[in-house]
C-alpha cells in the first residue's frame, strides 16, 4: 500500500529559527514529490514540486529535497517568520489520474512571534 | 495566476437534504478538475476526477450515487452531496488542472479554499 508519513505532527518554533519538515513515502516509484501549504480552513497552495529525477528545489527560504531511494524528502525552512505558521503537506504523485496524489498528514506548524 | 473559486466556504444542512458545492476556475478554461475530502485529522483523500463533458470518474469506496459531479462548462464542476448524514461532515476541496505533471516543473494543480459541511 502506498502510505506517505509526515514526522512531527505539529512544530513549535520561536521566529528566526531554521526548521525542517520530514515526508517518507513507502513506494519509491514515484513521478514527482510536491509540498503545499495549507492554511487553517483554506485550501492548498503549491511550494515546490520536485520531478523524480531532480534531487531538490529552492523558492526563497524554502528547499525541498528528494531522496527516492531511501523513499525521503525534506522541506527546509530558513529564518521562520510568524507568516509561515501553516499545515504543510505533502503529496506524493504516482502516475495515472493527475490528481490522484498521495497526501500525508501534514505538520502543523505555528512560529511564535 | 490560476484562480480556482469555490462556493460555499461553509455550509450547515440538515440530515436528509442536499447540498451543492461550485468550483469555477476563473481566468482559465479547465476540462479536468478533482474533488477532494479531507475529515479531521486525516488525509486529503481524492474522491472522483471530472471531465468536462464527459462522466466523472469516482476512486474506490466513493458513492457515485451519493456524490454527484457534474462538470458542464469548461469553467465549472459542481458537487451535490444527497442525502447528506452526519458522516458526510467534512472539508470537501477541488483543484483544477492547467497542464500535466510531466511537463511542468511548477505544480499544474490549483486548489480552491474548500467548503467546511456540517450535517446536522
């Protein structure tokens, strides 16, 4: 069964802090690996989408990483701000139905001020 | 940007009744969109994709009788829970596609803001 597994649950950090938000997958015949955001009763907004023969990518302070062997990826999130406290997703894309992602959990991030 | 609306943000029904959820895709034309479920503390789950003009294609477990999609424009898919019963409770999300996956280096999903349902 294709399981995707976000470790913490829920972070708590003081801004300014460099952070990093686990994802494990247990099919590693992945396409892509994508991060969202998603903020409290709202929908999803995209960070990054990492095809799976790219071993990371960067927007600003965020850097997603990809290990398909290991069946990992990581977001790492530099200088939090309280503007980042959000649910991070993450979804793994395993071909057929564009939609068909599989999502984890997600980590409940809060950055205090 | 691709902007996906979607109406209503939140809703309260009765057990019993009906409700109907819109996604509109609003500066581009979308012949996929995806309707998803997310209940408390769990996954977002995909429910059924819906092609334009064509029959929505449901995942395993998902009541197509319970769950109609219709997706009669290129612009608008809707979702009518039926009979809803308080197991129906759920944030319900759709996405529209702009591209597929394998030419894009940018996520080609764009999601709305979701519709909380409480079945009372």
């Amino acid at each position: 069964k294709q399981e995707v597994t976000q470790i913490p649950a829920a972070l708590s950090v003081p801004e300014g802090e460099n952070l990093v938000l686990n994802c494990s997958f247990t099919d590693s015949a992945i396409y892509n690996l994508q991060w969202f955001r998603q903020d409290p009763g709202k929908g999803l907004t995209s960070l990054l989408l990492i095809q799976s023969s790219q071993r990371e990518q960067t927007s600003g302070r965020l850097n997603a990483s990809l290990d398909k062997s290991s069946g990992r990826s990581t977001l790492y999130i530099a200088a939090s701000q309280p503007g980042d406290s959000a649910t991070y997703l993450c979804a793994v894309y395993y071909g057929g139905s564009q939609g068909n992602l599989i999502f984890g959990k997600g980590t409940k991030l809060s950055v205090k001020p | 940007g691709a902007v996906v609306s979607q109406h209503p943000s939140r809703v309260i029904c009765k057990s019993g009744t009906s409700v109907k959820i819109e996604c509109r895709s609003l500066d581009f034309q979308a012949t996929t969109m995806f309707w998803y479920r997310q209940f408390p503390k769990q996954s977002l789950m995909l429910m059924a994709t819906s092609n334009e003009g064509s029959k929505a294609t449901y995942e395993q477990g998902v009541e197509k009788d319970k769950f109609l999609i219709n997706h009669a424009s290129l612009t608008l898919s809707t979702l009518t829970v039926t009979s809803a019963h308080p197991e129906d409770s759920s944030f319900y999300i759709c996405s529209a596609l702009t591209a597929t996956f394998t030419s894009s280096y940018n996520s080609p999903l764009h999601f709305g803001n979701g519709t909380r349902l409480t079945v009372t």
